[in-house]
C-alpha cells in the first residue's frame, strides 16, 4: 500500500488541477493520497470525487501557515470538517495577510525595475483564493526575469531577500487546537526542513506531544536528510508522535518532489483514521 499525505493543486501553489494531480497520483502507482493545499479546502471536494471515479483514494488534508517564536511553522491537519467555523475564520484572516502583502510586493518589485502587471499574475493565481509568492514567481518566469520558482526565491522573494513582505500566520499552538478541535489530526510539515532545529527544538515538539496537542511529525521528506530523518523518527518514536512521510509536490512548480517520493506507513494511516473518526473529522 503506497501513501502519500502531502501534496499541492494549482487551488494553491502546485501546478496540476485536481482532476490532474488525481490522476498523476495513480499513474505515480499510488493507493492513497492526501491534498493539502495552503490554507484552503476549496479543492477537496473535487479531488475527492476525481479519486471516486479514478479508484484511488483521496484523503482530505490542509497544509495551515503557522508561527512559533517569529518563525514560520507549517501545519497538516488531515480530516478537519471543511465547515468548521473558527478554523475557517482563522484561514480566512491567514489568506487575506498573504494576498493583503501582494501590493507592496508588487511595487517593491517595479521599483527594481521589474513590474508584472496585473493580468500576467493574475494568470497564474488562477482560482486560487490567496496570492502568494509562487505565483509572483511564476509571473517574473514569464516576463523574464528569473529562469524559475528557485531563482525568484532565492534573489527577491524568500524571507531574508529585498521584495520578502511579512505576513500573519497562526500561532502554533492555537493552530493545533483549532485543527483538533474541527475533528482533525495534527501534524507539523518537515520540522527540521527550512526551519530549523535550533527554531523549533525539542523541547517545544516535546511540550506539545506531552500536552497531547499534537499528533505526528512528517519525517519523511525531502527538506531532512538522513541524518534529520533519523533523528526525527527516534524522537517521534520517543514522544509517541507519528512519523508520516510524504511528497510534497507541487506538479512542476517544485523539482525533486515527485508523487510517491516519501510514502506514509499503513499502520500510521490507521490510527490518523481512528483519531479522525473519534474526533468527528471527515478524512
Ligand atoms: P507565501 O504563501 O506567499 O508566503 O509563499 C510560501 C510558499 O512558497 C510555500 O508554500 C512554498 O511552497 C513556496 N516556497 C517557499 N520557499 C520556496 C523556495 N525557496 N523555492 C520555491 N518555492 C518556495
Ligand atoms: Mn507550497
Ligand atoms: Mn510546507
Ligand atoms: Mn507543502
């Protein structure tokens, strides 16, 4: 059995439709997949049904911008009841900071001498219902002005380059309880990935396992190395957390995260399945 909990539709920032990613997911030889786009449910409806006619499985899954002392932490909950109202005030209030920065962007941007109108981006923001950063990335692609989403980032976009705008993001510990409390399960993306350990220590992985407000750990992925899965997946195993594993893909909007790259464990997926059903989710 082949599981993979992690993956992008262009709904946020990957690039495939969810009919596409559905499908690429099954032709990847997959059995289970979880859509977990960036603080919206918008596409799992659709995804869900594309895996009834496709005969895969689709899991209902979000991927919830997060900060823990000033740095950004990134939250799956897997099963949330897509109408729950204070988890979805909360999104709302996350996806208007991240489109809510777009102008200022925009004109630090035309001040460097590379404006992007307003069409060609909005092209790429699609039915999309927040603008983020790779979507400005792929509008400077097209104007030319970087050869891809990893040139754009790392020259004017990540978070210590020049057009970078702060934006609001959910308190870690409120976003797990928020996950919970709307029937989900709660998990925190690669945590030793572009963050780092030194961000996001032990102890605070270990405070929050203990208060028994988190679920599980992605240690499987392809932002820890070895070592880092290694390590990861003993603590997991210490603290009694889950260790899911997954793609994280973006269909072409990010390299070396193919479908199927990381899979989650059997075993895993049940207990996540027993939370959920406990917890009154819809996985
Ligand atoms: P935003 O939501 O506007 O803050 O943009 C964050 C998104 O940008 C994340 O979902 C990532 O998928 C993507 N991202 C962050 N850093 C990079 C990078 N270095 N290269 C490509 N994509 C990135
Ligand atoms: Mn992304
Ligand atoms: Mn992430
Ligand atoms: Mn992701």
């Amino acid at each position: 059995m082949r599981i993979d909990l992690h993956t992008h539709s262009a709904v946020s920032d990957g690039t495939d439709t969810r009919a596409e990613l559905v499908a690429n997911a099954r032709a990847a030889g997959l059995d289970v997949v979880a859509l977990s786009d960036h603080d919206t449910f918008d596409g799992l409806a659709e995804a869900v049904q594309a895996g009834t006619e496709l005969d895969i499985r689709v899991l209902r899954g979000i991927e919830i911008s997060a900060e823990h002392d000033g740095t950004s932490v990134h939250l799956l909950g897997y099963g949330c009841r897509a109408d729950d109202g204070p988890l979805n005030d909360e999104l709302a209030k996350i996806r208007e900071g991240r489109s809510g920065r777009v102008p200022t962007m925009l004109r630090r941007l035309a001040e460097a001498g590379m404006p992007v109108p307003e069409d060609v981006l909005a092209r790429y923001v699609g039915d999309s219902p927040s603008i983020g950063r790779p979507h400005l990335a792929d509008a400077m692609i097209e104007l030319g002005y970087v050869a891809d989403r990893t040139e754009a980032f790392d020259t004017w976009l990540a978070e210590d380059r020049p057009i970078f705008v702060k934006r609001y993001s959910v308190p870690l510990a409120a976003g797990l309880d928020l996950v919970r409390a709307a029937g989900g399960v709660a998990v925190i993306a690669h945590p030793w990935g572009r963050v780092s350990r030194d961000q996001l220590p032990v102890e605070v992985l270990a405070g929050f396992a203990r208060a028994a407000r988190l679920d599980g750990v992605e240690v499987d992925h392809q932002d820890h190395d070895a070592a880092t899965r290694a390590e990861l997946r003993a603590l997991a195993d210490r603290l009694g957390l889950l260790a899911t594993g997954s793609s994280d893909y973006h269909g072409t909007g990010k390299v070396d995260h193919d479908l199927g790259c990381n899979t989650t464990g059997p075993a895993v997926l049940t207990e996540i399945s027993a939370r959920v059903a406990e917890r009154g989710g819809v996985l």
